[in-house]
C-alpha cells in the first residue's frame, strides 16, 4: 500500500538540493536536481518504513487514495508578446 509523505526540499548555497521529511524521523536526502532528490528521498522513506516495520513500530502516515492533489513544477520563460512558452517550446 501507498502512503503520502511530505517532504520539504531546499537548494543548498553548494548548488544541491536536500530534502528532510517531519513525517518520518532521519529521513535526509540529496541529489543535484529536484527530481533526483525526489528519487533518492523515495527510497530512503522505504528503506526507513521498511526497518520500523521490522522493529514492530508503526507510522501514522495517510495512504494514498484515488485522488490526491500535487504540485507540478514547470520551467516557463515570457516571451515578449506576453504568451508564456514551456522550456522544451523555447
């Protein structure tokens, strides 16, 4: 079963991007782009679920339903005319 983690991602003054969950506790990743930061910090919560579930611990986290909202990041660059272009139209 899915569940729905938060996680926050912050760019490092070393040009990284790190991401830390209050979800669940020693959750720390990084990677050099938001997505690959996204990647490893997957892993690491299941790796993390994984061992509490072996200690016998339980985390109250929400399990994805049928519908969930998420945030969608795209790169958009005005043009002069005012029409916003997506980066792969640029």
């Amino acid at each position: 079963m899915e569940k729905l983690i938060n996680i926050t991602i912050e760019k490092l003054p070393e040009g990284v991007y790190l991401a830390t969950s209050d979800d669940i506790q020693g959750l720390v990743a990084q990677g050099r782009t938001v997505s690959e930061t996204m990647e490893i910090a997957r892993d690491v919560a299941r790796r993390l679920l994984e061992a509490q579930s072996e200690r016998h611990q339980t985390q109250h986290l929400a399990d994805v339903g049928d519908k969930e909202t998420f945030p969608l990041v795209v790169a958009a660059s005005c043009g002069a005319t005012g029409r916003i272009y997506l980066q792969r139209d640029c």
